[in-house]
C-alpha cells in the first residue's frame, strides 16, 4: 500500500519495520469533557484505515493514550467542584461508550497518562541527565536548541516555533520561546506525583513517548493524529524521543487526518462551533456518520453541510436496498447455469479490484466509493432486466460485506436472510423436468404443492424463479 508521509512530504509505500507487523499509535483523547464529530473524523478515519491494513494482511497492534491529566482537566474540574480524577474517569466513560456506538474496535490498548508516571520520570531523567532538558522554578523544560533535528517534521524553525500557534507552554524562565514543559511542578490544590524533582504531574508531549516507548521501543512505524497535532506536539515527540535513544526516525511513517469544519473553520470546542457525537446520533445512525466520513479521503478538510449528511444517507439506503434485493435473489431459484446470462461476472470482477486499488492508494476511499457506487449501478441494471444470477448476487453480497469489516456502514443484520427449502428446491426441479416433458398436469400439481408449502414459482425467461408467500 502507499501513504503519504508527512514527514517526507511524499507518498511512500508501507513498508513496516517488522515486516508484517504494524505498531501504530494514535493521540487519544483530553477526557475533560464529550467527544465532538470533529474526534470522530479523526478516530472513524484511523479506525476505517486499521481496518484495511489488517485486512491486507498486517498483524496491527493500535494504541491509543488518554490524556486524564491537564490543566484543561483541573480546570473544568475546580469549576463542577469535583476531583480531577472523577472528572477524567467520567469522561472516558463517556469516550468509550461513543466509540463503542462508532464501531471502534481496531484499538488494542488504551494505556492513561496517569498510569505511566514511572515511564514518564524515566524519560525527563534521561533528557536531564543527556543535556537536553533543564529545571527552572515551575518544572523541567526540554531545550528545543539542543535537538538539532528541531522542526524536521512541521518545517518549524527554533525561532519560528511559537508563531500562531497554542499550546505552547507558558513558562517564566525558559530559555527559548518554544521549549516545553516536561514535568509541572504541582500547586497546592492539584494532583501531583513524586520525583525526583519535587511533586508534580507530566507535562502533555512526554505521556506519549513515554507510552510508546513502553510498548513498541524507541522505534515504531506508523504514529497518526488530526494535522493540529503536527506542531507543537509531535514535533515535540520526536525531539524528546530521539534525543533520548539517539536512533532516528522515531516514527516511520507519519499520518495525519484533515479536519471537520464548519463554514470552512475547524470544529472544536474553544471556537463553540461544535456538535457532540451524542447529538449527531440523536438524529442520525452510526452507519451515516461512517459513510459521511468514508465519502471524502482522510487528509482532505470535510465540511459538515445537511447536503453532505443527507447525501450519506441517500447513500446508505441505496446500498441496503441493494443488499435486501441481493438477498432476495439469493433466495430465488435460476435453474439456468450463470454462464448462459454471462455479461455481469467480467465487469464486476474488474471493479471490485479497481475499489482495491484505490484503497491501496493512499487510502483514497473518495474514489473507492465511486467505484463502489458503479458496482451498485450495474447490478442495479441487472437486477431491472431481471438477469443476475443467484451466484452474482452471492458475489456482490461477499465483496459488500467483505468492505463492511473495514468500513462498517452497513447493517447486514436489518435485511432477514431467507433460506429455501430443500424440499421446495426438488419440487421446482421435477415441476421443471414435467414442463420440459410437456405434461402440464403433472407441472400444475406441483406447482399447488409449492402454493401450499407457502412458496411460489414464477417462470420467466431464466427459468424458475422461487419466492416466499
Ligand atoms: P483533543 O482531545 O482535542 O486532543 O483531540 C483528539 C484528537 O481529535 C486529535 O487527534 C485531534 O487532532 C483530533 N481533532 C480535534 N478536532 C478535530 C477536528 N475538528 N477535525 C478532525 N480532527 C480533530
């Protein structure tokens, strides 16, 4: 498969480290408050790409950090005038239970910042004790001068660094407008941990590396995020772990997601311009948020527009009525071999594997679903001249639920499958056998055990068709 790399600036083809195995990391959520459709682009897109590459045959441990520690946290917290812990711990409650809603399942292990302070005090002595770090009178600051290599990723300067940009960490003694705290110390009224250093509580870049380097080492090869977190934070990343281990590259494949906006501005909560996951849910199904997200590719912006929803579901529906005509023709007898309709099994095999190739792509599921869409309109055609075969409509229904195992944003479950009976199966042949002999009494006969049973035969120009009463 090829990517593009955010750290070349190039599309490259996915080649892991491991071969076969993918560590990917992706930054999870600040649990302070609900998940915004904005978090969802980012977590379906990743969800959705997991789910290719493992179906492509990689072996993918996905990881995901909580942030339950941060000034945002403290904050909203003092202001409800309950612990930042129960804060935190509500919230991710609330996270889990929207991604559950998505369909997210890729994610592995979902490790919290509070439950890695050993890992995170490890990393910030390393830094100290290799010159890259220092201590003033309100925390460790990493010295972004000492790292070289500063900006590799975002095209930042040193002294470019904190142009536009928030969260900086505000600091009284730092030595350069964009070095960043590593460890704060704590306030009286704030939840703090020992080190070193005196109590304190890890600043937001260091949980990362820490947590990374725990579970996949100081090399890894896939590390996502939405394209806000490119600077300052994995920026940061990569001079914090680098410096520590002194191998290069940290990551090896950089992927970054475009954003939701609105009216053309990113959502998020500082601009108030927001819908919750829960809110969106209330009016629409999961299916449709899915789709909305697969109909454009992962780096483009998406507009949140009623069209662009309603579009999505228009979409869906398509596809389901499809799938509920599939399973219909599933059910209904051709006694003629699939080969004397011929026409259909040539084309569709050619798209379906043009749908592959797009996803290979650079992921690029904008044009897969046009493909997908092409494939709907062809068996639609079929389905009108009433010549798809019961092995097509078989074959359409694996691929759409093949592609549901990466996308999900169908409901197989909505459309009943309905199974003939053996029994019913022989009737129609020695109905057919009788037809072909010419003796209609014989045919009609069969034709009142079939009524009877609570099925009906239809003839047509392909032969019996079965249907349940
Ligand atoms: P946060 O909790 O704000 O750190 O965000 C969690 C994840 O969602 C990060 O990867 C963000 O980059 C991403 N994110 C936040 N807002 C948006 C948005 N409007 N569109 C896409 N991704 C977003």
């Amino acid at each position: 498969m090829n990517i593009y790399n955010t750290l070349s600036g190039k599309i490259e083809t996915l080649s892991p480290i491991g071969k076969n195995k993918i560590n990917l990391f992706v930054c999870g959520p600040t649990v302070y408050d609900d998940s915004h459709i904005g978090h969802a682009r980012t977590y379906v897109a990743f969800d959705m790409l997991v789910n290719y590459l493992k179906h492509s045959g990689f072996d993918v441990f996905y990881l995901q950090n909580i942030t339950d520690i941060d000034d945002k946290i403290i904050k909203r917290a003092k202001e409800r005038n309950i612990k930042p812990k129960d804060l935190a711990i509500q919230f991710e409650k609330e996270y889990m239970a929207d991604t559950k809603t998505l369909g997210i399942e890729s994610v592995k292990k979902y490790a919290r910042a509070t439950e890695h302070i050993k890992e995170i005090i490890s990393q910030v002595e390393r830094l100290l004790a290799k010159g890259f770090a220092y201590q003033s009178t309100d925390g460790i600051y990493y010295d972004v001068s000492k790292f070289k290599k500063y900006g590799k990723l975002s095209g930042r300067t040193v002294e470019g660094a904190e142009d536009g940009t928030s969260r900086i960490d505000e600091g009284v003694e730092k030595k350069n407008k964009a070095d960043f705290c590593l460890w704060k110390f704590s306030k009286e009224d704030e939840p703090s941990w020992p080190s070193p250093w005196g109590k304190g509580r890890p600043g937001w870049h260091i949980e990362d590396t820490a947590i990374t380097e725990k579970y996949f080492g100081p090399q890894y090869d896939i590390h996502g995020g939405a394209r806000d977190l490119i600077f300052p934070h994995h920026e940061a990343e990569i001079s914090q772990m680098e410096a520590i281990s002194g191998k290069s590259p940290l990551v090896k494949y950089w992927v970054h997601t475009g954003f939701l906006t609105i009216n053309g501005q990113k959502m998020s909560k500082s601009l108030g311009n927001f819908t919750t996951i829960k809110d969106f849910l209330k009016e629409n199904s999961p299916q449709v948020l899915r789709m909305f997200i697969f109909s454009s590719h992962y780096r483009s912006p998406i507009d949140l527009k009623d069209s662009s929803i309603q579009e999505a579901k228009a979409n869906i529906e398509k596809l389901q009525d499809l799938i509920y005509a599939l399973q219909k023709v599933e059910v209904t007898e051709s006694l003629r071999p699939s080969k004397e309709l011929g026409g259909f099994d040539s084309p569709f095999r050619q798209l379906q594997e043009k749908f592959w190739q797009e996803l290979e792509d650079d992921f690029n599921t904008p044009k897969a679903k046009a493909v997908l869409f092409e494939i709907v309109n062809s068996v639609e055609v079929k389905l009108q001249q009433q010549n798809l075969t019961k092995e097509e409509a078989k074959e359409v229904l694996d691929f759409l639920k093949q592609i549901n195992k990466i996308f999900l944003f169908l409901d197989f479950k909505k459309v009943k499958e309905i199974k003939i009976p053996d029994e019913i199966k022989k009737l129609t042949e020695q109905r057919e056998a009788c037809r072909k002999n010419k003796d209609w009494q014989g045919a009609d006969k069969l034709r009142k055990q079939i009524d009877e049973a609570g099925w009906q035969v239809e003839d047509s120009s392909n032969g019996p068709k079965i249907k349940k009463i």
